[in-house]
C-alpha cells in the first residue's frame, strides 16, 4: 500500500531530518558497510570522505540525571556535535574498549 517501499523512506527521512553533516556521515558509513568485502585498492579508489562530525564529551551524575540531562541540553541543544556522556566515578567511556 506504499508509493515507496520502507528502506527508501528511512533513507530519505534520515538525509534530510538531521542536516547535512549527519546526512554524510550515514551514507559514509553505509557504504563502508556495504564496501567491507571489495579489495583495498578498490576501495582506496572509489573513498571519499568529506570529514567527521565533532565530538563532545559530558559528565553527568547518575544520582541527579534528570537535572544533568537538562542542563547539557541547554548548553548543548543548538550544536551538531555528537555527545559522549561520562558518568561521574566511572570508568570507560568513548567508542572503543577501554583499559582498566
């Protein structure tokens, strides 16, 4: 009963929802994704990256969330970074494993 089928309207909501550097970065990673197979050379030549979004790293504290997430929201609502939430007295954060 759709015009389009599910995976085009996800794609289309996702590439123009969130602005333009969000917009690149999933289609970068999509075809990442799907290039994971191809030789090294192929992929050097077909690469093209356009740039990374910003990071930004918080702390927050576990005992008062609700507060913490309001207050980084009001400082952070109007940026395109993506946020890392560290946890007050805790260890590990980031994308990657971390060492203890």
């Amino acid at each position: 009963p759709f015009l389009f089928p599910f995976d085009a309207r996800q794609q289309y909501f996702f590439c123009t929802a969130f602005g333009l550097s969000r917009a690149l970065q999933r289609l970068q990673q999509q075809q990442q994704a799907s290039s994971s197979g191809d030789s090294r050379l192929e992929r050097e030549t077909r690469e093209l990256r356009v740039g990374r979004l910003q990071r930004q790293k918080v702390r927050v504290s576990r005992e008062r969330i609700l507060d913490s997430a309001v207050k980084v929201m009001e400082l952070y609502c109007a940026g395109k970074a993506v946020l890392e939430v560290e946890y007050f007295g805790e260890v590990g954060t980031g994308l990657g494993p971390t060492l203890e």
